[in-house]
C-alpha cells in the first residue's frame, strides 16, 4: 500500500514572516496523520528557519534544487550534503521551470537525482510534457525519454528511493488542471513502463501529479489509482487550500 504524499514547492516566494504565518497554518491545522503526508520543498535560504518551525512535528522539508557537483568551485551552488545539514528530506530534480528556463538537460537531471540519493536525499523527479508535445501526440514518449535518462545512467534500482512528479507543463501556473482520467493514463503508463523492467519497484514508488491542483480538484484526481499524490505551487502558499488538499491526499 503505498503512502500518500503532498509535497509544497513554494518556488521563489516568502519571506521570513510570511513562512512563519505559513507554516504555523499548517501545523495549527494539522495532526500526525496529515502531517506524515506533507511536505514543503523551499527556497534554499529558509531552510534554517522552516527546520526550527517543523523540528516537533511530522512534517518533512526539502530544497527545489541542488548541485550535481560534491563540493568546490562552483559558485552560487548548493551541494546535497549541505541539504542534508539542514534537515532536508527531500530535493526536487528536473522541475519544468528549471529544465525551461534554466536549460537543464535530461542528462543534468540524472546527475542531479544520483547526487541527491548518494546524499542521503530522496529525489523529486519531476517529468511532463508541453502542450505542442501533447498535441502532436508525444506525450507517452516524452515522459519515456525523461524517464529512461535516470533509469539508464542509475539502474532501475535507484527508482526505489524517489518520488516521480507528473506534470504537465501546460497545466502548471496555468489554471488549466488536467482531467482526472488524462493525469491517470499518463501515471498508469508510467507505472507500467517501470513495471516492464521491475514489478514491485512500480507497485511502491508514489507517483504525484503536479499542475494547478487546488482544493476543489484535488480529492477527483486523488481517487484515480495511480496517483499517489501531489506536487503543488501556487495553492501551497497558503494554509487553508494546501491542508485541504493534503486532506483531499
Ligand atoms: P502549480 O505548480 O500548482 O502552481 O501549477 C505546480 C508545480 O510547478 O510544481
């Protein structure tokens, strides 16, 4: 039986009192029981003041990034062993935004999700396709391709210790969710194309779909069965709507 997970990627917002008001939300509204299935990945400056505000609770943290290099010259970057001193359980790889903007490669991705896991972190996959790739009818092959970059470099094994996020790139900031059934064929493929090379890797990794999840869409997409869960930006900065959607989880 895998576990639900809702996971918070706050991107580049916050601020040290508006994090606070946040995260006191959170745990106000919370018990274990929800908490065990939440988690917020942050900016990498908060991380001190988000492990000081969870350190009693269940909830875990995690970085939206982090270097594919150890440690040295390479200035601006943030190394997994660092997350790790600060309490990070989690570190997001491969976000649209940061394979769109910042021109991360698939390869750079699975360099990142190795570094993560010999880090003791565990990756945050994320995979998508955008909407010209949907139309033409690629979206199967796209998700594959970004897919195998890990699964080729790592081995199936090191799928064991992630979470894979679906996230259709046309969905996400955009309002536009995907029904529940599209989210659910490309989650069953992606399950089934794991499944192809290890059976019980597939039957436990939790799969998250990501992609303008709010309170009220939350619990039709949460009941498709091979969505574990879900990635969420906006409708994560606040309180209310994120605990209703961990409710939904
Ligand atoms: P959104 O972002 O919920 O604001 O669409 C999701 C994400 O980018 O992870």
């Amino acid at each position: 039986m895998r576990q639900s997970l809702v996971i918070g990627n706050w991107k580049m917002n916050g601020s040290l009192q508006n994090n606070q008001a946040l995260l006191q939300g959170l745990i106000q509204g919370s018990d274990e029981a929800l908490q065990k299935k939440m988690g917020v990945c942050v900016p990498f400056v908060y991380l001190q003041q988000i492990k000081d505000l969870l350190k009693n609770t269940v909830i875990s943290w995690g970085s939206q990034d982090l270097s594919e290099q150890d440690s040295g010259a390479f200035t601006g970057e943030i190394a997994g062993s660092m997350l790790i001193d600060f309490g990070c359980k989690y570190a997001i790889v491969g976000h649209s935004e940061r394979r769109s903007l910042y021109n991360e490669s698939d390869e750079l991705v699975a360099k990142k999700f190795a570094k993560a896991q010999k880090s003791g972190l565990i990756p945050v996959l994320c995979i998508g396709e955008l909407l010209e790739e949907r139309e033409a009818g690629k979206t199967e092959n796209v998700v594959k391709r970004q897919l195998d970059a890990v699964i080729n470099s790592q081995g199936i094994a090191a799928l064991a210790n992630s979470v894979i996020a679906y996230e259709p790139v046309w969905a996400i900031g955009t309002g536009k969710t995907a029904f529940p059934q599209q989210a659910q064929d490309v989650h069953a493929f992606i399950r089934q194309d794991i499944a192809n090379r290890d059976a019980t890797i597939a039957e436990n990794v939790q799969l998250l779909y990501g992609g303008s999840v709010k309170g009220s869409n939350a619990a039709e997409l949460f009941a498709m069965s091979d969505i574990d869960g879900g990635l969420i930006g906006g409708a994560s900065l606040k309180a209310d709507d994120f605990l209703t959607i961990c409710q939904a989880a």
